[in-house]
C-alpha cells in the first residue's frame, strides 16, 4: 500500500522526513471532541465499522509500521479505505490545472481502531485482529516512522433512548427477522444477537457490517454520524434487499408450482395407462403409436431403416399427449411409412408397344425414341442389373422435352413425377432441411418419390440450367449426388438422416442450353439434342394432334370447323415464330374459341326464335311446323384456309425471311441460330470516304465484331489480288451492317459472310441472292465449323435458297437433316475462302478472282 492518497477534501503532504501532524487550537470553553494523532492503515474496499471485528492480513511495510506503532498511540490505529476518484473530479482537476496521476483516494472518514492479538495462518501472510472502537475523521496528515499519521477528530455516537430511536430500532429489527427468516440456515444466535442491541447507532453498525452490503453502502453509513438518521438509512437499504429477495422467491415458487403440476399430471397419467392396461381400453396416444408400429412393419423398410423408425415410436409413446416433440416425431414418422421402400412398377418390356405409344403422343424426335427403345431392349436382356439412365434433353421452349417424360413412362409403364427447378436457389429443396428447423420438411426429391408412391418413377427435373446459388447453398451440388449411378443408392436427405435407393429411379432432365449447367453435372448425364421442328413436321403434328386437341378442348367437332393444310401452314409462318409447337397451339386454339363463339350464338337465336313462336296466335299445326323447320336448320359450319384465315388471328404478326430479290454488290446472306430455331441474316458492306475507319452497326456481340475485323484483315492482305489500288483502306471507311438493329446477334459463323460481302463491295462483282452460307474464318482465309446447321438449313429452306455453303467439317452433320432440307438444298463443303467466293459470287467470263 502507498501513503500518496490524497484524503477527500484535503492536500497529502509532501515532505520525506518525519512529521507529526499538528493538533488543532481550541478556544477556552470549547466542548470539543478528543483529538488523536494515529497511525494510518489504508484499507482495500473493505470498510470495518464500529464496534465490528475481522483479521487484518499484514501484506506490505506500511501496515507493519502502523501496527508496530500502535502501542505508543494506546494501540489504536485509524483504518482508511481508499475509492476510486470520480472522473468529473479529475476532469474538474485537470481543467483548473491540478491534474494528477492518482486514480484513488483516501476517505476523509475511517475507523478508529484497536489492536489485537497475532493471528498465523497456514499458508496465508500473518494477520492482526482488529476491533472497531468509533468514527474518525481526518483533521491532518503527516508521516511516521514507516507509516503515515493522522490527526483524528473521534467521534462517539451518544446514548440516545427517545421515542424516535426506539421506534426506528423496534422497526429495523422487524425487518432484519421478516429477512432473516426467509434465508435458508440462518443460525438463531444472529437474531437474537440483533434483538439484544439497546443503541441504535450500534444496531445500525451491526446490521451494515453484513454481507448482503457493498463497501460503498459501509462507507456511506460510516459518514452518518447522527445514529437515528443512520439507522433509518439502514432501514431502507434492508428494505431494498427484502424486496429483492421477496420477487426472487415469488419467481420461484412460481416456477417450482409448474414443475409440481407436471410431475402430478405425469403420475396422473402413469395410473391412467396402468388403468386403461388392466381394463383392456387404449387411449387416443397409444393407438396412434399402435397405427404407427403397424405401418413400420409393413412399409418394407431396410433393417437399419426400421431400427430408426421403431426407435423414434417408441420415443413418441413416452412424450406427454401436449409436447411439441409429438408432433414433430409423428409428421417424421409419417414420411418415414409413407415412401415407397419396397414398392415399385413392372416395366412393359414390349418394343413395338413402346414405340407405338412414342409416336402416338411425339411427332418426329427419333433420336430421343431410339434411346428409350434401347433401354427397354437392353433391360429385358438384362434384367435388374441394368442402371437406369440419367437423360438430359437439350433444345429450344416448346418442341416436347417435358412431355416426353410424361410420354416415356406411359411406354414403359411406370409412375411420372416432375420437379420444376427453375429459380430454386437453396440446396436444401433437393436435400430437404434438417429437423433441428422449425417447419424442417424432406426436399423435393423425397417428395416426388412420396407422391408417385414408387421406387422406380420417371422423375423430370425440368429447367435444369436455371438453377441458382445464393448463401443458402448451391442446389447444382446437391443434384451431384442424385445424379450419379454409383452414389445415389445411398442417397440420404438431410429431414430423413436415412438411405434411399434411387438408383431404380429413371432420372429425365430438361434444358433450353448446356453452357449454364455446371460441367461435374453435366457430366453425370446423357445429353439429346431435341432441335426444333421443320415446317413440314409441324404440319403433320397441326394436323395430327394440335388441331384435334383444340377442336375437343372448344367443344366442336371436325364437321364444324375443319383446317386446310395452307391455314396450318399460315399459321407456322405468318402468326408464330418458334422451334417449338406451343405458339402454334395458342393461335389453333384462338380459331377454336371463336369459332365456338359463332356456334353458341347460332345455337341461341335458334332457341329464341323457337321460344318467340310459342306464343304467337298462329294455328297449333302451323307452329309445330315452323318449329320442326327450325330445329333442322343446319349449325355454323367453317373451312379455315389460308384467305380466310385473317378473320380470325388478324393481320399476320411476322413474315418468312425471304432470299435477295436481284443479285447485289456488298450484301450476302448468311444463317443464324437463335432460341426459336434458325433465321436468315443479311449482312451489309457499304464503302465511303474516311480515314480507315471500321463501322459496325446492328448491336453485334464481341464475338461477331472480332469475324467482321478478322475478315477485314484478311480483305486487307489481299488487297492486290483482290485489285484495289494501294492506300485505298486508309483513305475510306468500312461499315459493316446486319440488320435488324434492334436485335442483338452474336456469334462463330459469320465469318464468311461479312467477307464474301467485303471483297464483293471491294471488287464490284455481285453476290448471288439464291446462296446462304454459314462458317467462321481466320486470318488466313480458313473456314471452320459452326454449331447449330440444322436450324440454318431449315431457315434457308423455308427462305427458298437453292445454295448453302458449309464448312467441311460439319458434313458430317448433314446426316442428320430432315429428307426434304437435304433434297431442296444444294449443299456445297468448302475449306477455305477462294471456294466460297468461287459460288457465291457472280461468275464474270471477262474477270478471274482469286485471293490465294
């Protein structure tokens, strides 16, 4: 402990050497208090009060200086505690310029002290007994021999036995018994050593020194020197605690009350059941348990599976009837009895069946149909030991992915079930929530099994390039797992925490694109290519199945409305523009519903005009007459062709894309892929005056703006061969067009085009109008391969071309166009530029072109 506290309200001396505190003057006559000079104990938060005891362990030099000089002060010693300054003193000190670095100071009041007898603990520093004898106040510091000194003013409570001092006392020992007897194992010497206090300041002492005060509550009592009003300061503390302690033993008598009243409905219901038992009746819970056990043993479940499930039932018959834990553990019970664990579809191993019910529900998509043909040929050879495929069928909206999932299980007779995973961003719809969520459910997977009631369903995952990743997790992962022959035997959602066997199940997927589905997924798949469908192939599935389907859906038979190929047609050119067939099923529908209109109209005023002549004055036989006439009058009937058909779709929304009228110089035609299927492109090359500027229009890509450079370059190199006098380039600018602009066009196959339209404007020599051509080109004058030749064959059939040029290398591909594109079509394979040039431009007998 150091002596370098200042005492509130007082200046700490500085001086080293020793220093007796000087005693205060008093005038002759004065009733002053005694006035001591004591050594100094500084006490650590602990505040002794009068009359009070405790063993002062002896820590440092000063508390033996102080101790040892007690004798020569007639043992006495004064104990100070030291506080904390507050922080608006220091920052008051510090702006009147007295700032110091002590954080503590002295209390200006202590206890007057009296030394007693050595106290040795084993392994504890020594310690001194001290006893409290009465209040001091510090007059003056100085310094001793080791150990500071101060003049005290003592300060000794009067006897006091008003009527005001007994009251305040009879009041506060009521408090103390209210309080004491509400603490567990309070020894009753306590109270009676409180009941034989005759002061009150003594008494107020007393009760302070308990525990249940803070040192700063002591020191606050300590400074009372009036012993009614400190007694009344201690009522209110006591009162505080009691209180305190009041609340605190409602709460728990509170809490001990529910836990009473649920171990007596426990023991209630324990004789309930012993009673229901013995008479033989079941209460509501235990047949439930009951139904529960008998849909486990008959679900089929794999024994570590039944284990898990009897382990839960048996959980749920030990749950109180209004647990929360009830419902959870039934709803896992349930979709636990529920999935199909042992049942499953016969496959119909018929190849001829199969196929039959293939092209009855898809028109076209052999390749898709060859496949599953396949599959049930390879299964009835092989049995159970064949893996079902994972298929994924890639193409534009609307040409039957998913419905041939639908159409594949008819064929082989099995369950369908379809999970649409477009926009699911959280993995845990595939692999369901854990049950430590509220509201925790099993993910789609398991439910889709739940809901078609069989372990071996055709199971569609449609959209599956849409799916998403966010924070929640990334539901493509997920699907590894689902998706891979060699995991998905074991495949456990995260609600069930048990194996299911998915490999028997017949996994579909569906996509407009390949390049969003991550490459580990799409890996585990089968990828077919569904292409659009040509002009023809829509015909046949108008005319077979769309224009049937609508006429029924409307309510109309063929005699009412019946459709010419050329209104079927009409409406595949002039009213939709898609691979697909769901436009033209929209506007098939569109005519149906007005022509229904026109029916039910009829069938009205037929009705009216009946209704009207009831009640006409003619005679009986003439009415009879006229209604018979009536009733045979024929209904509407309709043959929607290409004229008339206006009438009903209105004005035509698109046009066919159409071959160049008259050979030009500057533009060729080339073939694009897009979502709908393939389009003609006309590009465009118009030479000005400039300064070697290259202008590309019609929102082109990266990719597109690099071919039209590349054949630029490539123009430019050539520039002798090709006769163009030497500077031209830098002296005029090259605009490269592609209509429409509003249209944004990318792409690796427009190569060619832009440089056969090039040197076509370079040279003056015009392009042919009845060639198309398709194919990237490299600085060089090479012609690589493109992507998508189907789709541009169609558009330049349906466009009238005679001629499509192609690159060699994708010959192979023209195996796999429809009959009537490779026989309406001249397809010419070339490798390099000078044989694009060679066909597509107009042959002059008087000028050769060679760029070689």
């Amino acid at each position: 402990m150091t002596t370098q506290h200042p005492v509130a309200g007082q200046t700490p001396p500085v001086a080293e050497q020793e220093e007796s505190p000087s005693l205060p003057e008093q005038e002759a006559g004065d009733a002053a208090p005694e006035m001591l000079v004591l050594p100094v104990i500084v006490m650590d938060e602990t505040v002794l009060m009068p009359h009070m005891s405790l063993p002062l362990p002896i820590e440092d030099d000063e508390t033996a200086a102080a101790i040892a000089a007690a004798p020569s002060h007639g043992r006495l010693v004064l104990l100070l505690t030291e506080q904390p300054i507050p922080a608006e003193e220091r920052a008051r000190a510090a702006a009147a310029g007295e700032e110091s670095d002590d954080e503590y100071e002295l209390c200006e009041v202590g206890t007057i002290a009296e030394i007693g007898q050595q106290i040795t603990r084993p392994g504890n520093p020594p310690a001194i007994l001290v006893q409290g004898q009465a209040r001091g106040r510090v007059v003056d510091f100085g310094t001793g021999p080791g150990c500071p000194l101060a003049t005290v003013e003592r300060r000794d409570d009067p006897p006091d036995r008003t009527d005001a001092a007994g009251i305040a006392m009879a009041t506060i020992v009521e408090q103390v018994e209210t309080y004491l007897g509400m603490m567990p194992n309070v020894p009753e010497e306590v109270l009676m050593m409180v009941r034989g206090v005759e002061e009150p300041g003594w008494l107020a002492d007393l009760i302070a020194f308990s525990p249940e005060f803070s040192s700063e509550q002591r020191q606050e009592l300590l400074e009372e020197f009036d012993p009614v009003d400190r007694l009344k300061a201690v009522g209110l503390l006591v009162q505080r605690r009691l209180d305190v302690l009041t609340l605190r033993q409602q709460i728990q008598a509170e809490a001990q009350s529910g836990m009473d009243k649920q171990q007596r409905e426990y023991y209630l219901r324990e004789q309930l059941r012993a009673i229901q038992k013995e008479l033989g009746d079941t209460s509501p819970e235990a047949t439930v348990v009951a139904e529960m056990r008998e849909k486990i043993e008959a679900a089929g479940m794999p024994e570590a599976v039944k284990k898990k499930a009897i382990a839960q039932a048996e959980r749920l018959e030990q749950q109180p009837p209004h647990s929360p834990e009830v419902g959870i553990i039934r709803t896992y019970l349930e979709w636990l009895t529920e999935l199909p664990w042992a049942v499953e579809t016969t496959d119909q191993l018929t190849l001829t069946n199969a196929k039959r019910i293939l092209d009855e529900d898809h028109h076209g998509l052999d390749k898709v149909k060859e496949r599953i043909i396949e599959f049930l040929a390879v299964r009835k050879l092989a049995g159970d030991r064949l893996k079902a495929p994972i298929l994924c069928f890639v193409g534009p909206p609307g040409v039957g992915k998913t419905s041939l999932g639908k159409s594949i299980a008819r064929a082989l007779g099995r369950k369908y079930g379809r999970m649409a995973l477009g926009g699911v961003h959280d993995e845990a719809e595939i692999r369901g929530h854990r049950r430590t969520y509220v509201g925790a459910m099993p993910g789609r997977v398991i439910k889709a099994l739940r809901d078609t009631g069989s372990r071996n369903p055709v199971l569609v995952l449609d959209e599956i390039d849409k799916l998403g990743a966010d924070w929640r997790g990334d539901p493509s992962s997920a699907l590894l797992e689902v998706l891979d022959p060699e995991q998905n035997t074991t495949f456990s959602d995260h609600y069930l925490e048990v194996p299911f066997d998915l490999s028997n199940v017949l996994f579909i997927t569906t996509a407009n694109q390949l390049d969003p589905i991550p490459a580990p997924l799409r890996d585990r798949m089968e990828i077919i290519e569904v292409s659009g469908y040509t002009e023809l192939e829509k015909l046949q599935i108008a005319r077979n199945f769309l224009g049937p389907k609508q006429l029924d859906a409307s309510g109309l038979t063929a005699e009412q409305l019946r459709f010419t190929d050329d209104a079927f047609l009409k409406i595949i050119g002039s009213y939709t523009r898609e691979s697909g067939v769901r436009g033209m099923e929209r506007e098939i529908g569109a005519v149906c519903r007005k022509m229904a209109r026109r029916v039910a109209e009829a069938s009205e005023t037929v009705e009216a005009t009946a209704a009207s002549l009831t009640g006409t004055d003619l005679a009986a036989g003439e009415a009879l007459a006229a209604t018979d006439a009536i009733a045979t009058l024929p209904t509407p009937t309709m043959l929607v062709d290409g004229e008339n058909l206006h009438e009903f779709l209105g004005v035509p929304r698109y046009e066919h894309d159409e071959a160049e009228q008259a050979d030009e110089v500057g533009v060729a035609t080339g073939a694009a892929f897009t979502g709908v299927g393939g389009e003609l492109l006309g590009i465009e090359i118009l030479l000005t005056e400039g300064k070697g500027e290259i202008v590309l229009t019609g929102q082109l890509g990266d990719v597109m703006k690099e071919s039209a450079r590349a054949a630029v370059s490539f123009a430019r190199s050539r520039a002798m061969a090709l006769g163009v006098v030497a500077g031209f380039f830098d002296t005029h600018q090259i605009h490269v067009h592609v209509p429409a602009g509003a249209t944004p066009k990318d792409g690796p196959s427009a190569g060619i085009t832009i440089a056969t339209a090039l040197i076509s404007a370079l040279t003056g020599i015009r392009v042919r109008k009845d060639v198309a051509m398709t194919g990237e080109i490299t600085l060089r004058g090479k012609v690589l391969p493109i992507g998508g030749l189907k789709e541009k064959t169609l558009a330049a059939h349906r466009a009238g071309i005679r001629t499509f040029i192609l690159p060699r290398r994708n010959a192979k591909d023209l195996a796999e166009l429809p009959d009537v594109v490779r026989e309406g079509l001249e397809f010419v394979q070339v490798d390099h530029l000078d044989d694009v040039l060679g066909i597509a431009l107009v042959h002059d007998p008087a000028r050769t072109l060679s760029v070689v």
